[in-house]
C-alpha cells in the first residue's frame, strides 16, 4: 500500500515537471490561433492583395513598403480602421495606389487586424 502510494506520488511528481517543458509548445499553438472565418477571410485576402506592399502577419519579414499591418492594429480601433479601408479602397492614400474592395471585404481585414497583436 505505502509502495502503492510512493509510486503515485513518483509519478504525480514526473507530471509536475513535465508540465514547465510542455509550455513553448502551448505558446506555439497559441501563436497560429485558428481564425475565425472572418477574419480568416480577411487573412487571405490581405494575403492576395495587399502583402505585396504590407507586412500582414504577426512578423513574416514580408513586404515593408507600406505600413505593417500589425502597426495599423495598434494605430487604429475597429471603427476607424473600417472608416480607413473605405476611404483607401476609394481614393488610395498617399503612396499606397487604390485598390477597392468591398464593404463586406472590408469588414473581414477589419476581423483579421483584430486578430494582430503588436508586440
Ligand atoms: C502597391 C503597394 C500597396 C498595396 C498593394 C497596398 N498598399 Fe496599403 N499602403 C501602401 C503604402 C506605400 C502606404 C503608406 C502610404 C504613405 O504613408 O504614404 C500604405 C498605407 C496603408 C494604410 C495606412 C493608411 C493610414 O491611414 O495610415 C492602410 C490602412 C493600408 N495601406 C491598407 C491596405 C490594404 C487593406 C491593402 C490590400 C487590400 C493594401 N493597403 C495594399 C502601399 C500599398
């Protein structure tokens, strides 16, 4: 019984310690969240038609002619951002030519930035 019990406890103690060297791989799941499909939309369309200027992502060392749109994340809310996107996807702003998307288009950028987060 008492060697029952030291067993246990050998064991409960081995899970203890396993738990510290589990976390990077939690924080790597963590980092790639499944998106919801608006926002996974919006990734792919920023994907296509916008990552030839921007950086889209989190840090993909992509394109940095443009803002990164973790930048903008942090520089706008969700309301103005979608008031940015209306007016870019109409006029163009400064050196960034127009590329018009739709309302609902802009809608789903506006989920994925949400989904950045900036360091
Ligand atoms: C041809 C290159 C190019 C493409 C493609 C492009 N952009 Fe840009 N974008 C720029 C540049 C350059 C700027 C910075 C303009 C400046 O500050 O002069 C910019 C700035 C912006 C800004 C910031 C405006 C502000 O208020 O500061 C937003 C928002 C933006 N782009 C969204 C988008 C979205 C969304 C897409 C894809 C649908 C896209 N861009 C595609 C070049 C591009």
């Amino acid at each position: 019984m008492a060697r029952r019990l030291a067993v246990w406890l050998a064991a409960a103690a081995l899970a203890g310690c396993a738990t510290p060297a589990s976390k990077p791989e939690r924080g790597a799941l963590a980092a790639a969240p499944a998106l919801d499909p608006s926002a996974q939309r919006g990734h792919d369309l920023a994907a296509r038609r916008c990552a030839g200027c921007h950086e889209i992502g989190e840090d993909d060392g992509g394109a940095a002619e443009g803002p990164a749109f973790r930048t903008l994340a942090r520089r706008y809310n969700s309301l103005s951002l979608r008031g940015r996107f209306a007016e870019i996807s109409a006029h163009g702003f400064d050196r960034m030519p127009p590329i018009s998307f739709s309302k609902s288009e802009a809608d789903d950028l506006t989920a994925y930035l949400g989904t950045l987060h900036a360091p």
